[in-house]
C-alpha cells in the first residue's frame, strides 16, 4: 500500500496577495476556486481503481494507493493540471513521512509534478 499527497502549487501567495490588497472580493474568488479545484481533483482520484481519498483540506489531499494504480493516478492527476491557472504537486510514498519527502521533492523541482520516493 501507498500513499500520496496533493498539495496546490503557490496557492498561499494567490490568497496573500489579496489579503495584503484588502481585496475581499478576490479573497473570496479565489478561495472558492481552490475548492472546486481540490473538489475536482479529489474526485478524479477517487474514480481510479486502488485509490481511497482518506482527507481533504484546504489546498490539500491525501490518498491510499495500491502499487499498481500509481501510473493511473498519475495519468489521472496530470490530465487535470491547469498551467496559469490551478496546479498541484504530488508525493507518493510507501509511508507518509517518504509521501511528504517526495512532495517537497515535486515543489523543489518545479512544481505541477508527480514525484516518487526513491532512497537515491
């Protein structure tokens, strides 16, 4: 069994900017884009075959995969990157702890990824 962390790429800095300009209206906008996005994206996970969405929140999803839906997942997850608009990176890992290294490995290298712990 794995496991996999979506996390939304440069979603704090969108949100910031509109709370620095006092921008309710796009605070608000952008909020709610996010959610359907998270939404969207959790419930393409979920449709693959060996995927379990255990939570969502905020700009964040964790999921349980068996070891052979990991290319579909990630085929599944790709089709649904947004470039200028909603990206997210992804983790997967035989534990939370390699999850979570393999999602900073994603932002560290880019961003709008999927990325695979590996012991190298």
């Amino acid at each position: 069994m794995l496991f996999a962390i979506v996390d939304g790429d440069d979603v704090g800095s969108k949100i910031e900017s509109h709370l620095l300009a006092n921008d309710v209206a796009g605070f608000v906008r952008t909020s709610k884009m996010i959610s359907l996005a998270v939404e969207k994206v959790a419930g393409s996970a979920s449709r693959v075959p060996g995927v379990t969405v255990m939570s969502t929140g905020g700009d964040s999803i964790m999921l349980q995969l068996s070891e052979d839906s990991t290319t579909r997942l990630r085929d599944a997850l790709e089709a649904l990157q947004q470039p200028g608009h909603f990206t997210f990176s992804v983790g997967v890992g035989r534990t939370l702890r390699e999850s979570f290294i393999a999602l900073r490995m994603a932002k560290s290298s880019g961003k709008c990824r999927v990325s695979i712990y590996s012991e190298r």
